[in-house]
C-alpha cells in the first residue's frame, strides 16, 4: 500500500515536499516513483529511487526536483523547489519490488506499465 501527502496550492517559485509512506513490501530491492498527471495529459514519470538510492529525473525537473527516501520510515519524499504552473498535476508515488520486479537504475525512463502498486494521488496546484 502507498499513501502520498503534502500536496497543496503554492505560488510559482515556491516549494512542496510530497511524502509516500509504504506499507507492506518486504523485498530488499525495489524501485519508487513519482508520477504526474495534469488534466488532459497523459500520466508521466517525474522522477525514481532504487534500493541502491540510485535516481533518475524527467528533464522538466532536473534541478528543481529531488527524490529521496527514509528506509527507517518506509518513506519517499520528492522535493519540489522553484515550482512552476506546469508542474500543476495530480502526483502519485508508484513502486514494484522483488527480483523480478523492474528495473530502474541509471538512465531508466519510468513507465506507467512498470509499476504494479500506486497510491490514491496528492494535488499539487502552483498559480503564477
């Protein structure tokens, strides 16, 4: 299961940190991802982390954006910084686990169909 928070309407510049708590995974590799969806658009991947803490960024975020983890709290964080009226969206936290589960270390480019596991969604709404 995967829960996001911290959400919310924030002006363009401004910050966010989104959090996705896991529950109930119990393999030692993994991957989680951020993903977005603003209203007509198609679902994209905004930015991953593997159990190697190895990440991967959409190039509309690199430098804002920052994926992150707390292993000790089954928690994965996404940074937002220097938000802008594009980055509006839906945002959903998305994992898949196991060895055979997907891989998505250096240069991986996230795919909807990869990841089995996904939350309920946390809006994000920045206003210039």
């Amino acid at each position: 299961q995967l829960l996001e928070s911290g959400g919310g309407s924030v002006q363009a510049g401004g910050s966010l940190r989104l959090s996705c708590v896991a529950s109930g995974y119990t393999y030692a590799s993994y991957c989680v991802a951020w993903f977005r969806q603003a209203p007509g658009k198609e679902r994209e991947g905004v930015a991953t982390i593997d159990s190697n803490e190895i990440t991967n960024y959409a190039d509309s975020v690199k430098g804002r954006f920052t994926i992150s983890q707390d292993t000790a709290k089954n928690t994965y964080y996404l940074q937002m910084n220097s938000l802008k009226s594009e980055d509006t969206a839906m945002y959903y936290c998305a994992a898949d686990e196991g060895p055979w589960g997907v891989y998505c270390g250096g240069g991986y480019q996230p795919r909807r169909s990869d990841f089995p596991d996904w939350g309920q969604g946390t809006q994000v709404n920045v206003s210039s």
